[in-house]
C-alpha cells in the first residue's frame, strides 16, 4: 500500500468516527427526550464514548501517518 494510499485510509477513518459520533449523539437525544429507562440511555451514553475513544486513536494515527509522510498542512 502506498504512502498516500495509508494516508486516505487514516483520514477515512477519521471521517467515518466521526460520522458515528454524530449519528450516536442523536440517538442518545432522542433516548432522553423519549424518557427512555436510565439503564439505556447509560448503555447509549457508553457507546457514545466507545466511539470518542475510537475517534481519538484514529486521530492519533492519522496524526502519525501525516509525520511518517512527510504531510505539510497548507498556509492559510
């Protein structure tokens, strides 16, 4: 696999965490509104952070993967 190859991968994954987060909070808003049993809304609330944790290692390596390439970011 290419550097650049290993690089989109990185970032796909990024894209994708954060997808899920999003897609998660709503579904935990919508537990709390609807008066759903604490008990769900406590096993929604630690997918949720499964998901944040997940987020955070894929922006560790995505992190990783842009200093092992050599990556610049643009100047604004």
């Amino acid at each position: 696999m290419s550097g650049t190859e290993t690089l989109a991968m990185a970032e796909r994954r990024v894209a994708e965490a954060e997808q899920q987060i999003v897609r998660q909070k709503t579904i935990l808003d919508a537990m709390v509104r609807d008066n759903h049993s604490y008990r769900v809304i406590d096993q929604a609330r630690s997918v949720l952070a499964r998901f944040e944790d997940s987020l955070r290692f894929a922006q560790d390596h995505l992190r990783f993967e842009r200093q092992h390439y050599g990556y610049r970011p643009r100047s604004r």
